[in-house]
C-alpha cells in the first residue's frame, strides 16, 4: 500500500482533514483560535514593526540634507536628542487632540478616551482593517502609549461596537479586542454599518432652496441665506436619518428620498441616538450623488471619510460611562 | 524536508508580511496592493522539494499560518491551507515541464499560484455576498498576484542560501 510506504502521505491526509474540520467549526472557535495565534505573534511583530521604524527614520534620514561625518558621540547624542524631541512633539499632539476632543464631548459625562495606536495592518491587503493596540483600561488623558509592554497583559480594556476617532474625524469602531489588542474596523470596511445623519450645507455667499417634509406628509419649501458670520459652510434644516455604509473605498448612503436634495459637499455625521457617542461627530463629505436605477424617487449618496483612512496612526477610543470593564 | 526549520522560515515570512512588507503597499483606486512572501515560500517549496507530498504539506502550513493571521471576517478558517497545499501540490506536478531555475518560469508559477488561491478564496466571499464589488477585488487580485511575481525571484534566490539546510544535499544536487 502506497501510503504505508510514505508516512507524510498521513500526514497530508490528516492535515487536509484537519482544515475541512476547521472549516466546519463555528465560528466563535476559530475566531479564537485566531485570537490566539495573533496574541502570541503580536511581540514578534512589535520588532517587526521596530525594524520598520528604524528602517523609515533612516530613510528619512538619508532624505535630508546629508551632513558632514562627526564623531560617533556627538551623533548618538544628536540623535537622542531628536528622539526625545520627536516624544515630546508627539505627546504634544496627543494632549492638544485629547484636549480638543474632551472638550467636544464636555458634555457626555465621565465618557473616556484610550489614546491607541495602529500597529499593523492584516496579512493579506483584501482586508480594509487595522490592528491597533490600545495601552490599558486605566489610560488617562495625556498618557504616552507604549504598545510593546503593554500587549501580554490579558484584560478586555474596550468592548466591541464603540467607536474610534482620529485626530479630527471619526474613523471607525471596535470589532474586536483581545488583551491590548482590538481590530479597528474603518468606516469605508464593507461591513461597516451605522445609523448617521446627513447636514445640508450652505457655503458663504450661498442660497439653497430645500424642501422640508411636514407632519401630514406634504412638502415645505424653504430658502435658505449663509449668515455670513463665519467663512465656513453652514447647516440647514433638520439632518436627514440615514445608514451609512463602507462599500472598502468610501461610505455609502443607499435609499435616499431625492425629496431631500443632498448635493456634493454635504456633511455626514454620526447619530448620537445610539448612547455611544455624545453629539454627531464628521465623518465624511458627499462626492457624489446618483440617482437609484430601481426607483427615480431615491437617491444613492457617496461619501468621501475626512480623515485620510491610509495614513491612521493615532486614534483615541470613546469609552462611554459603564462600559470599561474593571 | 527539514520540517523545524522550514516552520521557522514561514513563521518569519509571516512576520515580515504583517510587518516590513507593509512598507511595501501601496494604495490604488481598487485598494491595496501589496506582496505576499508566502507565495515566494510556496513557489520555492513546490519546486525543490523532494516529493508533491512534502510540497503539499509546506503549503498547507503557510496557509495555515497565514489564515491565522487575517483579521476576521475572512473566509472559514481551514480553506486557505486547502488551497495553497492543493496549488503547491500541482506546481510540482507540472515543475518538470519548466526550467524551474529560470527565474521567468517562477514569475510566472507564482503568479498563477497567487491567481489560483486567492481567486478561489475571494470566491468564497463573492458566493455569500460579503464581497460587494467583484471587479475592482479581481482587479486587486491581479495587482496582488503581479506583485508577488516580481518578488518571488528575490525569495527564491534568498532561500536557496538555506537550501542546503532545509533539503538534504542529495536531494537538492539531484533535482539541480
């Protein structure tokens, strides 16, 4: 028998079934098994991700203006210096982002932040995610996040479904945390659903005719004039309810009465019904609207995120009050 | 096979694929483009193994390894090590049509392997629906795969260093 004469012939076949019997698994286990196998590769790849940092200072370097030869002392200390400088620039951004968004969500009481950082992206580039690494439950605001001490300890600091900001704008949700690290599911993910709401703006200058629908199902028109007070566009109107949804380039907004009257440059906000964000928060900016093929009476609206998704690096997670799990 | 170091191996191309191989990516109007090491590993294991058994069993670790690292939802787990065990296994099995040296002909083998694999696996994502735009994954994909084949020389060319290590030397002399 030919697979008594190669014993790896058994092997093979007991991998194979193996895999059909992973395939066959719910879920919940293989997410785990997943899980897993990322807690154990994550402090390998912080010196992976060490070695990328080192390698993008160098090239940074050799990008400058080249410098003369010095001694080897004056270069070590050039260089802690730019280090430290580099520490200090960064937590100055930090307190001044945290500083910013606390005082957006002044008003949602007790609510946190976790100061996070992507790390890494998946293995495969068909994935639209980001690993990030979120420091400890017990962040405060200003606190430096170090990912690499921090990622064997094994708490639940945030649980799923909250959402993540970036410097400015809101960029997607937790989908998953393990221990310190989560998935940050990005508002352009395919999966990506939320309930939002749609301003329609006016810019300085501008007048827009919008139609307002009124209890008893009739049409309200209204002119609107920018005020002037400022040079920024303004909003109009009550904002239209919405779902918005990431189609893996940009967000996209299905079954909108055309009653409403959306154009480009309108703004998408998130919904602060939901009790995990205080106020709506941008998202993003309509680029396009199209008229729905089925039905003449329903738009679809393409919204480009703000914040440039490619280049993440710092995010700050909004934990509501209740919710850190001690 | 040397089957501890050829683990080892893998489980530094996966380590570099989740980590400096991000410097590589770049980002087009369909998405990211990017290497897969992986693939390299494979096309190498494929062609210089001793047996389409032991060529089946490296690619059905890669994709075990790999499968373990894609951030979820993706695929069940357990089809991408059918895969790639099932397309290294062919690529041994047409590598004696092919001057397996030439680094056109791992170009090329890479290339379909990439194509082969991946295109099943976004496949599974079309069949249920979570894969809303087909074309521009297909586009991707053969981004993805184009990539790879350029790289997959250079991997290649790098382990064969360690062939020696990973192949026993009469072997190795006996398929050069």
């Amino acid at each position: 028998m030919r697979f008594r004469e190669r014993p790896s012939r058994w092997v093979l076949l007991g991998l194979c079934l193996l895999s059909i019997g992973m395939m066959s698994l719910p879920q919940k286990y293989l997410s785990a098994l997943r899980q897993v196998a990322q807690w154990g590769l994550s402090p390998l790849a912080s010196g992976g991700n060490r070695l990328v940092v080192h390698l993008q200072t160098r090239v940074d370097e050799l990008a400058g203006t080249a410098t003369p030869s010095r001694n080897k002392q004056r270069q070590a200390l050039e260089q802690q210096i730019l280090t430290l400088r580099q520490l200090i620039e960064y937590q100055r951004r930090q307190i001044k982002t945290l500083t910013k968004w606390s005082k957006v969500l002044k008003d949602f009481d007790y609510c946190q932040l976790i100061p996070a950082r992507v790390i890494s992206s998946g293995a495969l580039p068909f994935q639209n995610r980001r690993w990030i690494s979120s420091p400890s439950k017990k962040v405060y605001k200003g606190n430096l996040v170090t990912t690499r001490t921090v990622v064997l300890n094994s708490n639940y600091p945030v649980r799923e479904g909250i959402f993540v900001l970036g410097q400015n704008y809101l960029v997607g949700r937790i989908v998953q945390s393990e221990g310190h690290l989560a998935t940050l599911q990005l508002v352009t993910d395919p999966h990506f659903r939320t309930p939002a709401l749609l301003w329609r703006m006016i810019k300085p200058g501008q007048t827009r005719t919008i139609y307002i629908i009124l209890p008893d199902g009739g049409l309200s028109k209204h002119t609107y004039h920018h005020s002037g007070k400022t040079p920024a566009a303004e909003p109009i109107g009550q904002p239209c309810k919405v779902e918005a949804k990431g189609d893996g380039k940009q967000i996209v907004l299905k079954h909108v009465p055309a009653s409403h009257g959306i154009q480009p440059g309108d703004v998408l906000t998130s919904d602060s019904t939901g009790g995990l964000l205080p106020i709506g928060l941008t998202i993003g900016k309509v680029v396009k609207v199209q008229q729905e093929k089925k039905d003449a009476h329903f738009v679809s609206v393409f919204v480009k995120p703000l914040a440039d998704l490619s280049r993440l690096q710092d995010v700050y997670i909004v934990v509501p009050p209740g919710s850190v799990k001690e | 096979m040397r089957w501890l170091l050829f683990i080892l191996i893998s489980l530094a191309g996966i380590i570099f694929q989740n980590t400096v191989c991000q410097l590589l990516w770049f980002r087009t109007s369909v998405g990211w483009i990017g290497p897969d090491i992986l693939v390299g590993i494979a096309i190498f294991s494929a062609l210089f193994s001793r047996s389409g058994t032991d060529a089946a069993i490296c690619g059905w670790i890669l994709g075990f390894l790999l499968d373990l690292t894609i951030t979820a939802p993706a695929p069940p787990a357990g089809l991408l090590p059918l895969l790639y065990a099932g397309a290294t296994a062919g690529i041994f099995q047409i590598r004696n049509a092919f001057f397996k040296e030439k680094i056109l002909t791992q170009m090329i083998l890479a290339f379909l392997l990439c194509i082969a694999v991946y295109g099943l696996w976004l496949s599974w994502d079309v069949a249920i629906n979570r894969m809303i735009t087909p074309l521009d994954g297909a586009l991707q994909l053969i981004g993805v795969a184009l990539y790879c084949a350029i790289i997959t020389p250079i991997i290649c060319a790098v382990l064969k260093r360690f062939g020696k290590f990973l192949i026993p030397a009469d072997v190795l002399l006996k398929r050069q």
